[in-house]
C-alpha cells in the first residue's frame, strides 16, 4: 500500500502463486493502535511455509521430501506526535525470526529504526532495518536502510517510491501509485526492482472495511495472488 492510516486496525493478508505450486503459502496478521496515552504500538505476525521441497545431493534427486517455514513477529512502538515536532515521527520495532528446514531450526532477534517527516501532500520516511548481536553469523540479515517517499499531487491520485540499500553494497528501488476512481473503489500499480516484477490490484472500501487484491508478476513464481482484508475501529 501507498498509504498508511492513523487509528485502531487489524488486517489479514494470504498470498499464494497463480500456477500449481503446492505447499507454498504465505499469511499474515497485522494490529495497530493509537489509543496508548504516549504513543501508537503495531503487533504483526507472518509466516512462510514451503512443503514438499525435493531433496538432491550433488545435484542429483534423491527421491526425498522435506518441509521449510519462516515465523516472524514484530512488536512496535511510535511515540505520539505532538506541538511543533507534529510533522516529525519517529519509532523502533523489535523483530523475532525463527526459521525451520527439515530437523533444524534457528531465530534471530533484530531491530527497526525509522523516522518521517510530513511535509504539505508528502511524506518521507527513513528506516534502518535488522540491527542485530550476530553481525558475525554468516546466516545473519544484512542491515538494511530505506528512503521512501509518498507523494498526494491532488486528493484522488498518490504516488510512492523508495531506495533499499544493504551493507553489502546491493541496492534496488520500488515505485507505486494509487488512483481512486470512486470513494469505494481504488486501482493500483507499481513496480519492484528487487524481484523485477511488476505488480496491479485494487482496493474496495465500505465503511471501515477495506479488501484489497493484488496480482503481481514474479519472474520465477509466475503470477502470484494476494488477498488483505483490514478493519479499522
């Protein structure tokens, strides 16, 4: 999404590929409050499960099948905006990720840094992503900073882009824009350098209900569906 609202919300989304892949699924739930005397917490929760993954020794088959999965939860905290620094926001968020192939296991803990500043229709955030202990592990996350920036030239039409970079000197961008059509209906496009695919879907909203579908083209997965359901209260 391009843009993100303020109050009490809960959400759900579920991917999964357009071609017959079986046992790759992905979900997550995601809850945000604003209700907090000093600040805004979020609570997330994901997973990624691969099943029936073919096993092969010196790149030949043998004939096993093993099972993959990623659990990750995130906690965050934003404190509330308030006086002159009202345009100014900054927040940290503590990151849980335990990964799972076959018989072995292994998690890791990490942390988020991010700060935005709003600006008339825009918006431009920084983040600082996967600050951790095991820098030395060599299945560690690299640290990762992102420069985003959202963009509203008039009240139906908002655009977005962004810069990733990592520390080990990769780089990739990702653009978007969102148009609506009605007060209930909105498309929405963009583009995602990393995974050089191309992404489209739409959103329809009645009250504070809002499912949303996106279609996007992955290079090695096919097309892959996405569907978010989010409420807020």
């Amino acid at each position: 999404r391009i843009r993100e609202n303020s109050g009490d919300a809960i959400g759900t989304t579920y991917s999964k590929p357009f071609d017959n892949i079986d046992g790759f699924d992905l979900g997550s739930v995601d809850i945000t409050s604003d209700r907090l005397r000093y600040g805004n917490i979020g609570f997330s929760f994901s997973q990624l499960r691969v099943a029936g993954i073919r096993e092969a020794a010196n790149g030949v088959l043998t004939g096993n099948l093993f099972d993959a999965r990623m659990d990750a939860v995130r906690l965050s905290f934003a404190p509330r905006r308030s006086g002159v620094s009202s345009r100014f926001g900054y927040g940290a968020q503590i990151n849980y990720v335990g990964f799972s192939v076959r018989d072995r296991s292994r998690s890791r803990f990490g942390l988020d840094l991010g700060a935005d500043y709003t600006w008339k229709s825009a918006l431009f955030t920084v983040n600082l992503r996967n600050l951790s202990t095991n820098r030395g592990d060599a299945d560690a996350l690299p640290i990762t900073g992102e420069l985003r920036g959202e963009w509203s030239p008039y009240s139906l039409l908002h655009l977005g882009g962004g810069l990733t970079w990592r520390e080990d000197g990769s780089s990739d961008f990702q653009i978007g824009a969102e148009y609506e059509l009605f007060e209930f209906l909105s498309i929405m496009g963009g583009y995602q350098d990393a995974s050089r695919q191309w992404t489209a879907g739409g959103v329809v909203r009645y009250n504070n209900i809002a499912l949303e579908y996106g279609l996007a083209a992955h290079r090695e997965l096919d097309f892959t569906h996405t569907v978010s359901l989010g409420v807020k209260f």
